[in-house]
C-alpha cells in the first residue's frame, strides 16, 4: 500500500470557518479518511478533520510560498 502523506489527526483548540465543498472533494475527503484509517489503525470519524492537516501539509511543503515568506522578513 501507498504510504499516505498524512499521520493521525491531532485534536487541537479550533478556530472556526466556514467552508462549502465540491461532492466530489467530499467523496475524496471520506475515501481519504477511510485509507488513513486503515494505515493507522485509528478510525477518522469526521472526514473534515482532514482539512486542516492536509493544508498545512501542502503550506510546509510548497517551496515557493516558503521563499517569498522568507523574502519578505
């Protein structure tokens, strides 16, 4: 199996928005959640709890956003 790009969610104090999602990304979210759940033994009961992980998995990861984040210190 594909070793996924997410770990186990972390429950932290939120911030709350509001968020209207495609079907389809919601099919994939719950899809997603349901391979997570199985690759870590944890089941993931809400699949909107990957928002937050994914996004901040794809602002650490995108290199473009961390130059210009450094050039404008």
């Amino acid at each position: 199996m594909a070793k996924l790009k997410l770990g186990p969610i972390v429950d932290e104090k939120p911030v709350k928005a509001a968020v209207e999602l495609p079907a389809s990304l919601h099919r994939d979210l719950t899809a997603y959640a349901e391979a997570l759940a199985r690759e870590t033994g944890q089941p993931v009961t809400d699949p909107m709890k990957l928002i937050v992980p994914m996004l901040e998995r794809f602002i650490t990861s995108d290199r473009g956003f961390a130059k210009a984040r450094r050039a404008s210190r």
